[in-house]
C-alpha cells in the first residue's frame, strides 16, 4: 500500500514529452525509467526542477506534499546553436557564390 500511494499515474509518453501525476512528501523522489540526457527539461506543478539521476541513467524528480504534476520535455541539445552555424555557413557560401560570379562577369567583359 505504501509503494502504491506514490505511485504514477496518468502516465503518456509521446514523441519527447513525458507527463504524469504522482501523490508525495516533501523528502520524497519519483523515479522515472527514461535514460536521462543533457536535452531534457524537467518541470514540477508547473515549475522547473532539477531533477537527479540514479544508477547513471535514470531520471528522479523531488516531490512535494499532495498532488504533483511532472513533466519532462526533451530538446536536442545545441541545435539553436547548429542552426545558426549553418545559416552562417550557408550566408558565407553565397558570398562567395556571388563573388565568382561577379569575378568571371568582369573577366569575360575584359577578353570582349
């Protein structure tokens, strides 16, 4: 009885998103079997937690008294910051597009 007190319910999983309920103590912690990784977000009833992990690999949050709602979204870690060397590389590729192009125009005005 006392493992199903605090025990998850209103468990989804969908496509990076995780979300359950779970009754609790202050003191006490929710395990969550999903590999932690750099790219999740934890939040608590709302608030953002930082969330522990256990055995290496597994996720726990604290809890607080009464009801708490999880929820953990994940983001891939420094793709903001791989979008926009991309977009720089892409800007730096068509300078220099541009550029050849504006080269070999002159050049073939001259040989005219």
């Amino acid at each position: 009885d006392r493992i199903r007190s605090t025990e998850v319910t209103d468990l989804t999983m969908e496509n990076g998103h995780v979300a359950c309920r779970v009754s609790g103590r202050r003191g006490q912690s929710v395990c969550l079997l999903v590999p932690w990784s750099r790219g999740w977000q934890v939040t608590r009833n709302g608030e953002t937690v930082q969330a522990d992990m256990v055995a290496g690999t597994m996720i726990t949050i604290p809890l607080v008294d009464g009801e708490n709602r999880i929820e953990l979204n994940y983001t891939i870690p420094f793709v903001r910051e791989g979008m926009v060397i991309s977009a720089a590389a892409l800007i730096v590729l068509l300078i220099d597009i541009v550029c050849r192009w504006i080269s070999a125009r002159r050049r073939r005005r001259k040989a005219a």
